[in-house]
C-alpha cells in the first residue's frame, strides 16, 4: 500500500481560533471535518505544499508555517503521513473554493466535531496547550 504524503495546517487567527474544512462526502472519510491541506508534490516542502493547498483551498495566502507534530496512521485501504504545520501568518478571508464547508471553531470546541481518527492526535496537542 502507497503511503500518501499530506501537508496538514493548524491555521490559528488572532481571535485563537483553528480553521475547520469538511471534508466532501465523495471523498476518503467524506462528511467529517478536518484542518485544512493535502498531498506533498515531488520536490516540494511540506511548508510549499501547505502555501499552494491553502491557497487552493481556503483562498488564504500563507507567509510563514511551523512544525507541530507528524502522524503515521493506517486505515484500512490508505497509509496516511501527516506533516502538521502551526500556521499563524496569513492573509485573506478563509472560504471553500472546492465547495466545501469551512469555520472557525474555538479550541476547547474541538471534541464536538467528528473527524478522521488520524487527527485525534492533533486534537489531543491542541487541548493540550
């Protein structure tokens, strides 16, 4: 099984509140939320990567990222690398460019959301802090 390479951002506004995409319900764990990303192109860095996909996705224009953590998770039909990135320095209004469904959630909300099982460590860092 091919390990997918995914650029995660944990996008923080100045309210410090995180940025919540849906995931589409056609897709790999369709309907449940997550921190907005995706995969790493050859020759990029995750930072390159999570610039072009928020851009892509949520219409934000990133200045600056930073490491948080990395996950390795398997589900059953995918293998999943996620290189989760703090990112604080932005510019723009976040929206779905790809239709789907985005907010901004308060920190100590997280646990009301369901999402994949991959980010629960992401979840857990957060609350954590």
């Amino acid at each position: 099984m091919k390990r997918i390479h995914v650029a995660v951002g944990v996008i923080l506004n100045d309210s410090n509140q995180v940025l919540l995409a849906k995931r589409p319900s056609h897709l790999h764990q369709g309907g449940k939320w997550e921190f907005p990303g995706g995969k790493v192109e050859t020759g990029e860095t995750t930072s390159q990567a999570l610039r072009r996909e928020l851009k892509e996705e949520v219409n934000l224009t990133v200045f600056d990222t930073s490491p948080l953590m990395a996950i390795s998770h398997d589900y059953p039909d995918k293998e999943v690398l996620l290189d989760i990135h703090t990112v604080k320095s932005f510019a723009g209004d976040a929206e779905g460019l790809e239709g789907q469904e985005v907010l901004w959630a308060e920190l100590n909300t997280l646990q009301q959301y369901e999402f994949p099982a991959a980010n629960t460590p992401i979840i857990d860092k957060l609350l954590s802090l």
